[in-house]
C-alpha cells in the first residue's frame, strides 16, 4: 500500500480539525494576526488534501 495508511490519515485530520476548532475560538474572542490568517489557510488547504486522501483511503478498502 503507498502513503500513508487509514488511521493516520484519520488522526492527521482528527488533530488538524482541533487546531482548527482551537483557531477558530482565539478568533471569536482575541480577533486574527496576518501570521494566524497565513496559517489559517495553510491547514485549510492541509485539511482538504487530507480528506481527499482519507476517503481515497477508504474507497481502496471497500470491497
């Protein structure tokens, strides 16, 4: 199997999506840097590659 298995896709995107919720709330409460908008985008991006990847992932193992 090439790249990176199911489950470490899935914790990948489990610890991004709490960065993200984590984000978010600074946000809401202490507003938003140019570095956290910078950031910001860049797990944006991480995170819609690794969902690709996970329902890949998940696609190869049905039967």
């Amino acid at each position: 199997m090439d790249g990176p298995s199911v489950e470490e896709l899935r914790d990948e995107l489990q610890r991004l999506m709490q960065e993200q919720i984590e984000s978010l709330a600074r946000q809401t409460f202490l507003g938003i840097t140019p570095e956290d908008l910078r950031q910001e985008k860049e797990r944006l991006l991480r995170i819609r590659e690794v969902s690709a990847d996970f329902l890949e992932a998940l696609k190869r193992m049905a039967p």
